[in-house]
C-alpha cells in the first residue's frame, strides 16, 4: 500500500491510495489505484493528512476484523 497526493489542477491537490499489484517478473514493483479522494483540497498538506486519516481507518477496520 501507499498513499501519495497528486496535483489535479493548479493549486487542487488529491489523496490517492495505491496497491501492489502483481506486474511481470521483473524486480519493480507495480501499482495500481485502490481508492481516491472524494475531493479535491486547496493544499497538498491537506490532501496529504486525509490521505493518512483514511489510511489510518483501512488499517483500524482490517484489525478489528482480525
């Protein structure tokens, strides 16, 4: 899993939440989107801390589902 923010438009910033996928038999590592953010933030600090508030909810609810 990894979060990154990415730049929609100038100045509109977005979460996106990537997951590894299995690719050829190279050595990279492949991605694919998994989830996005619903919308769009006037910050990339913004973006970003959504970003890990969601994360954090993925995590705490796959844990308590153990």
């Amino acid at each position: 899993m990894a979060l990154t923010v990415q730049e929609r438009e100038p100045g509109l910033f977005q979460w996106v939440l990537l997951e590894a996928s299995e690719g050829s038999a190279s050595d990279a590592l492949h991605y694919r989107i998994w989830r996005v953010a619903p919308a769009l933030q006037s910050s990339y600090s913004s973006a970003l801390a959504l970003g890990v508030a969601e994360l954090r909810r993925i995590v705490a609810a796959a844990d308590a589902a153990a």
